[in-house]
C-alpha cells in the first residue's frame, strides 16, 4: 500500500530517505514552493518547505504518479526526504532537460538531492536557503561550474598527482552537472582498454589501451572515415537540422540501464521502460568483449559508468534474473561474460581499476577530458575531433521556454532525455598533462628547497611509497602510546600559521593534546611541525588521566579511544563502571551510562561525527555529536544513542562504521561479524570469520571489510590472519599472519599494518599482500594517516612518535 503522505505526520519515521531534523524551540517557515524530485528516471511532484531548522519535501498524492510511487516503493525508495539545515554541506546549481531550472543539495553524510523548479523559484529557494548561512556550507554563491572548479583546485592537484584517476573523474563529472540522481545525467566514465581477449593483462604494455584522444565512436580508422564522409555529405532539407557525426550519445538513461540491469533500481526501471518485460536477448549487456566490439566496428558510441571501477557485483546475476538466450547459439544470459585475463568480477574491477590508474591512462587522460568536459565538446575543434553529437544533447540548443505548443515541446523534452544529455564544458582551452611520477617528485623537492612547504601539501605518501619513505622520531612520552588522533578538517589549510590538534593517549590512559602542522617554513628541518604538551614537562599531577585504569580484563589499546572531528572531544571506553567518557580540552564534559556491561571499542566515522561502541552485553550503539550551533566547536555527544544494535550472543570485541557507505560493522568473541544499516539500524548479514575472535576491523571507501582474527581453540587454523569481505559479505581473500594484534588503516586501494614484530606494512587491499616494509624496531602500539595522505604516525611502545613521510632527499 502507499504510505501515508500527509505533512503533519513527521518524517523521521520513514525508511530510508529521512533525517531527523535538529530540535528548535520554534519553527519558523522560509517559504514553500511547488517544485519536483528528480529520482532517476522519474520527476516527483511536491512541496519543499524551508524553515529556519530544516527542509523538507513531500510529494503530492495524485492518480498520475500513484503508479510512478508504488513502483518506487516496491523497491524501497521513499521520495520523501528532511534534513536539519546545519546538515547541509554544498548547493550546486543544475540543469534539468538541459534547462538551468534544478538545485542539487549535498548534505555531511554523503547522501544528496536534486529538485527540479520554475526559474525564477529555484532562485528564491537557495536565496531563502542561504539566508540561513548553513554552518557548513563550501562554496556558497559560486554559480559557474567552471568557476568552482577553479576555487576547488581539483585540476592542479591531479597534475601534481595528489589525487587519483579515479577520483578526478568523480569530481569533475559531479561540478558538470553529472548526477546518480538523474539517469539521463549519469557519471561518466571511458572505456580504457581495448584488449579483452588475450589470457593476461599487462598494464605495463601500451598495445591494451584504447586511444584516448578520439570518441568512440572514431576508434576504428574505417569506422572513423566512414563517420566523417557522412558528415560531409549530410544535408537538412529544411536547412534546421546541423550536422552530426552521432545520432546516439556515449551516455543516457537507457546505456545506464543496460550496463547496471542485474541490479536494483536498474532492473526495475529497465523493465518499466520496456513496457513490462526485458529488452531481447541479444540486446543485453551479456558479453564486456562483444559490447567493445560493438562499439570498435561502429555499431554503439557509448562510454562506461563508474560502477565499472568499483562494483564487481553489476556483473553477477545475483538474482537469478532471466534475461532470455541469444539467438545464435540459444545461450543462457546469466552473469557477464568477463574477458580471459579476468578470474572473477572482483579480478576484473581490480585489474581494470589498475589500468585506469596507469601511467599510459594517466599521460592520455586529460585528451579524454577535452572530449567530454573540455573545448573538442563543440564547435570546430568537435568537427576536428569527430566528436559532434545531435544538437539536441548540447546545453543552449533548444529553449524550452520559448516554446507555447504543448505537443512540441512534449516532443524535445522527450527528445533530450532519449538521446542523452552532454556534460557542462568546464575546460575552453587544452587540459593540461598530468605530471610524470618523477616530475611530481621532483617538483615536490624542489618547493622544499626553496621554503614553500608551508603553502603546499608533500607529496601523497600512499600515491608515492614506492619512491622510499623516512621515517622521523619524536619524544612524546615513557609509555606506549596507544592511540593518535588528529582532526579531520585542517586549521592550518585554512587559516596559515593555525596549529591542529594532534591527541595521543599512553598506556596508562594520560591524555596530550599536542601542536601539529603537516608542513614546515624552514628548509632543513623536519617536513613537518610537531610541539610538545606543554603539560608534558610538568609532574604527574598536571598530567590528564581519563579517570583510572580500564575495567581488569580490558587490554588498553586504540579500540577504547576516539576523537571528533575537530579534535576537541576524546572519547574513551574500557572503564569499570560501564561508562563512556568524553573530555573535550583535557577536562571531562560528561559520562554516558548506557550500556549494561563493560563498553569495549569504539570507532568513529571517517566524518568525526558518528560513533559506534560494542560492549560485553553483545549489544553496540551508534551515536552522534551533539549540535555545535553557530561556534562549530563540538560540544560533546548526544546522551541517547541514535540505534541500538543487536544479534551478537557473545562479547563484541571490535566495531567500525561508515555514515557514507550506511555500514556499521560489529565482530565478537566468537568470529562472527554482522553488518547493521548505519542510518536505519537494522541487521543486513552475519560472517562468520574462518579465525577466532575478532580484534580489530576496519571499512574502506570502496565497502572492503577486514578484520583481523585471532587462532580459535580447538581449530584447524594455524596462525593468527586478516580476512577481507565485500560489503555484500562475500569473502574475497584470507591471509595470514605473524603476529596476534595489528593496528590497521584503510585508505584508497591500501591497508596499513603494524604490530609487535616492529614491521610497517603497506599492504594491497584487495591481496592483502605487503607492497613496502619499513622496519622501526619497536613493537608499533597505534597508527594514524593524516587526512591528506601525507604523514603516516606510528606510536611505539616506548613511548615515541614515529612520523612517516615520503623520501625526498636521496
């Protein structure tokens, strides 16, 4: 049944899509305008409401879209949505069948919303928003995708190879107007190899790689000839119609469809554009090497999705779907065919994720980018390029407003949504080439040499490591330090000569809360700034304890601390009295009594804004911080949690959570780990390990779960191991280990290790074999990677901080 839309009712109740607001004693209303929800292929009427704590939409309840609603429920999509206004994190302006008429609002935990308008409301909507001066709101008044991508600095910092391929392409694709929202305006992602027939892949060899600076739809030298003849040749009789190298687009809703159709929302959308049933056989996604050749022989222009990057699951029939047989050999479609070199999906997005981020991609790159965002997307260099499309998919073609027929403008509007839509051109001159491995270096050592260090970042050591690392010493205590914590948005970036916090904790749970920079004004010194607690040099007395030793059978490690986001608040478990203990400056704020044992982990979101905790009661509980109003300054965490979490029948013993993934993570005493809904706080699966107990976990960007176990009594298994898991739970590798405990970081493709055999471990997250070693001869208590990849703590159990960088000077 549909579910009950009236406005009166709160929101918070319903699955999925709604946010509790924040509680204000009195709500007062910005506005309310008509507009829609754009969700995928369907546009929601409603009214979104703006008051001065939250906004909110609800749709209208007519006999036109009960079908469009009850379709989107049966797949658990609820077009209802509320959020507090100080969740609020970016607003960019969009288009909406090629119309400068939508908004699309990002809030802190990753989830996002486009709503579509009248002209003139949408003005009056983010007026009305931005009057509110949301506290966390980025880029604020910059309308231009250009100019944001200007102010952001993206472009510079892929050419000095501080971010990835991969992650280039997401962010440009998202200031172009680029949107999971709207199928007919998805990300957009190029195909990168060309060979998927041989039995192994060689990144190193460049005969695998499609030609970057040509579409598609021109790979072939016969096809492309052929493509530039009937351009030449085209004429319009009625003179209306420009020329054309392309009738169809590299992406559209129904390309979207057919690469991502053995998934939800996917399939269900598919099936409804097919008026009730799939597409034929021999028309599906069933084969990656007979869709590229396809496209090389001129019969397709499409480029990929994303998800061919980072979801093997697209190419599993996971449920059973029965998508017919080809007529020529009345094959079953079951699960793609993936190409000789590849052992499994997860193989596949492996290898392919490592050829998009190979040197060759990376040198070519940016040839791709003037097709698709840059100044060959129209005009004469598009001519020069082959890379003209129908008018209709370009930005300013048609004017919607203009036209007063109602049948003819039904007819573009239905023209731009089938034939695709072209990205925002963000780029009117040549892209720049992506600096080489060594010129990045060297242009790193050489801003050292002259004293810049203060203004730009060193270089990112895990996008680096294998050039050589150092490591530097500092004496910050007699005790091991067993947990560091450094906040997450950097002072120093934004206010120069600002120290961030830096929070180390030893082994008899004193607290330092020390100065730290990530970079250093003077050219000899250190590449980096670390000074002292100054209650460090004091007697013991004027030392900061978190209230005593834990509970007897607590092990004081990194799991019982945790710290927000802005470093002030140190949150701390293992005690006695079954307390959770927040200091915010060093002195105690509040004791949470909430659990009905002894409070064992803690782990925060990469945010600084969500926790969870797992106790000896079996149960976990995941909560937030309290709102920090106007000052931004993090005023401790909410006394109740958000979701109590159940299923475990022995001691939880580690826990992790992801706000944007929505994943909380919990394993216990006896190997079993269950995953939980972030936000809604429902169980999804349990894992059993192949170790024993679980004594620490960690969750990647990319939904990878590992856990590390120990040796389970009276068992087959030999050696303490990590465990690696796909966020659907499916185990992907096993290895195992030298030593029983490991302190582990997951950041990008790479899992971090250290333990009590004094070995750093940077190690290929989805092997989990080491890629480099570094040997500090100490047993390693704690690990910490900076924000921004450029410094790697590791706590020693001699009390020393030991700071990791990337070798400059050889």
């Amino acid at each position: 049944p549909l579910f009950d839309l009236d406005p009166e009712i709160p929101l918070v109740d319903l699955p999925h899509q709604v946010e509790e607001a924040e509680n204000a004693p009195i709500k007062k209303v910005q506005l309310k305008e008509k507009c829609q929800l754009i969700l995928y292929m369907e546009s929601i009427p409603g009214t979104v409401e703006v008051t001065n704590q939250y906004v909110q939409f609800v749709p209208d309840v007519d006999q036109e879209k009960k079908e469009v609603l009850n379709l989107l429920s049966n797949i658990n999509i609820f077009p209802v949505f509320k959020w507090g206004i100080k969740k609020l994190r970016e607003v960019h302006f969009r288009r909406y069948n090629l119309r400068k008429t939508s908004l699309e609002f990002f809030l802190l935990d990753q989830t996002n919303y486009l709503l579509n308008f009248e002209k003139k409301v949408m003005t009056r909507v983010y007026q009305a928003i931005m009057s509110l001066k949301p506290p966390k709101i980025r880029y604020a008044d910059i309308r231009s995708p250009t100019r944001l991508l200007v102010i952001s600095g993206l472009t510079d910092k892929w050419v000095r190879r501080e971010i990835s391929n991969f992650e280039y392409l997401m962010q440009i694709n998202t200031i172009a107007g680029r949107t999971y929202n709207d199928f007919n305006q998805y990300p957009v992602f190029p195909w990168v190899i060309k060979d998927y027939t041989s039995s192994t892949l060689d990144p190193d060899n460049l005969s695998i790689y499609r030609d970057l600076s040509k579409p598609v739809g021109a790979l072939n030298p016969k096809n492309e000839q052929s493509v530039k003849q009937r351009y030449e040749e085209f004429v319009d009789p009625s003179g209306e119609l420009p020329k054309f190298h392309y009738g169809t687009h590299y992406s559209n809703a129904a390309s979207v469809l057919h690469f991502l159709i053995r998934l939800e929302p996917f399939t269900t959308f598919h099936i409804d554009l097919q008026s009730g049933k799939f597409d034929h056989a021999d028309r599906q996604f069933y084969s990656l090497q007979s869709t590229f050749q396809k496209c090389y022989d001129g019969l397709d222009v499409k480029e990929l999705t994303p998800e061919f990057y980072y979801l093997p699951d697209m190419f599993e029939n996971c449920n059973q779907l029965d998508l017919g047989s080809l007529q020529s050999n009345e094959q079953r479609i079951n699960d793609v065919i993936l190409p000789p070199w590849s052992n499994s999906a997860e193989d596949f997005i492996v290898k392919h994720r490592l050829c998009l981020e190979s040197e060759y991609v990376s040198s070519h790159l940016n040839e791709w980018i003037d097709l698709i965002f840059g100044y060959k997307q129209k005009g004469k260099e598009a001519e020069r390029a082959v890379n003209v499309f129908y008018y209709c998919t370009y930005e300013g073609a048609v004017n919607l407003d203009k036209i007063k027929d109602p049948r003819e403008r039904a007819s573009y509007e239905s023209m731009i949504k089938n034939f695709g839509q072209t990205p925002s051109k963000l780029f009117r001159e040549p892209h720049p080439r992506r600096m080489s491995p060594e010129d990045a270096l060297k242009a790193s050592r050489h801003k050292i040499d002259l004293g810049e260090t203060s203004q730009k970042r060193p270089p990112n050591l895990l996008m680096n490591f294998k050039n050589g690392l150092k490591a530097y010493c500092v004496e910050v205590c007699k005790e091991a330090i067993v947990f560091i914590g450094t906040q997450l948005v950097s002072c120093s970036l934004i206010y120069r000569g600002t120290f961030d916090h830096l929070v180390t904790v030893n082994r008899h749970t004193v607290c330092q809360t020390h100065q730290w920079l990530a970079s250093s004004s003077s050219r000899k010194s250190h590449p980096f700034t670390f000074n002292l607690d100054p209650k460090a040099q004091l007697d013991r007395s004027h030392w900061c304890s978190l209230g005593g030793h834990p509970a007897p059978d607590i092990a004081v490690s990194s799991k019982l601390f945790a710290i927000s986001q802005d470093g002030k608040l140190l949150i701390s478990v293992g005690h006695w009295d079954k307390t959770i203990k927040v200091l915010r400056n060093q002195r105690q704020l509040s004791v949470i009594r909430q659990h009905h044992d002894i409070v064992t982990c803690i782990s925060a979101d990469r945010g600084g804004e969500h926790f969870i905790t797992g106790s000896k009661d079996t149960t976990c509980k995941i909560w937030q911080l309290v709102d920090p109003g106007s000052s931004g300054t993090s005023k401790g965490i909410e006394e109740r949690p958000l979701h109590t979490l159940y299923g475990q029948v022995t001691c939880v013993t580690a826990v992790a959570i992801s706000v944007e993934l929505d994943l909380a993570v919990s394993g216990a005493r006896d190997g079993h780990c269950i995953l939980y809904s972030m936000h809604q706080g429902v169980f999804i699966r349990c894992l059993q390990a192949p170790g024993g107990e679980v004594v620490n976990m960690s969750i990647s960007e990319q939904g990878r779960i590992v856990t590390n176990t120990l040796i389970p009594p009276y068992s087959d298994v030999e050696e303490p191991s990590l465990h690696l898991y796909s966020l659907n739970g499916k185990h992907l590798q096993s290895y195992n280990l030298s030593e029983p405990r490991v302190q582990m970081v997951t950041r990008g493709q790479y899992l971090i290790t250290g333990g009590d055999k004094w070995t750093l471990s940077i190690r290929d997250l989805n092997t989990l074999k080491s890629e480099y070693v570094l040997h500090l001869h100490e047993e390693i208590t704690s690990l910490c990677l900076i924000e921004n990849e450029t410094h790697l703590l590791a706590g020693l159990a001699s009390g020393k901080l030991i700071v990791v960088v990337v070798e400059l000077h050889k």
